[in-house]
C-alpha cells in the first residue's frame, strides 16, 4: 500500500461539507521555501516561487486515501 494526496483547489475546510468517501481530508501543512498556486476550476494547482515575506503558506485542503501497489 502506499499513500495517494491530492491537492484540491479548497483554501478553507469549512466548505467541505461531506467525508471523503475513501481516505481522509486533511489540512494545516505548510510550505517553505515555495508557494502553492490555486488551479482555477478543474485545473490542479502548482507548486510556485516563494512569495517574498510570505515564509510558510498553507497548503490548501488535501485529500489523502491509501492505493495498492
């Protein structure tokens, strides 16, 4: 087994109204040294350039369940 994350486009837990149907919804990790650029949409965000004087940005919410290997 190994462990599958997703990083979803939701910045704020509280709009996530339901349980994953499979793994778990997580949040409160951060970064450094990089940015995270929200994908708009559909459209799966990134990993960017840090942000001057931004030194830890959070994650948004991600959706981690476990997959066979």
């Amino acid at each position: 087994m190994v462990l599958k994350t997703d990083v979803l486009n939701i910045k704020d837990p509280v709009n996530i109204t339901e349980g994953a149907e499979d793994g778990a919804f997580v949040h409160g990790f951060f970064l450094e040294g990089a940015g995270w650029d929200l994908g708009s949409g559909t459209e799966q965000g990134s990993l960017t350039d840090m942000v001057l004087k931004d030194l830890h940005p959070e994650l948004p919410v991600m959706h981690v369940s476990s997959i066979e290997r």
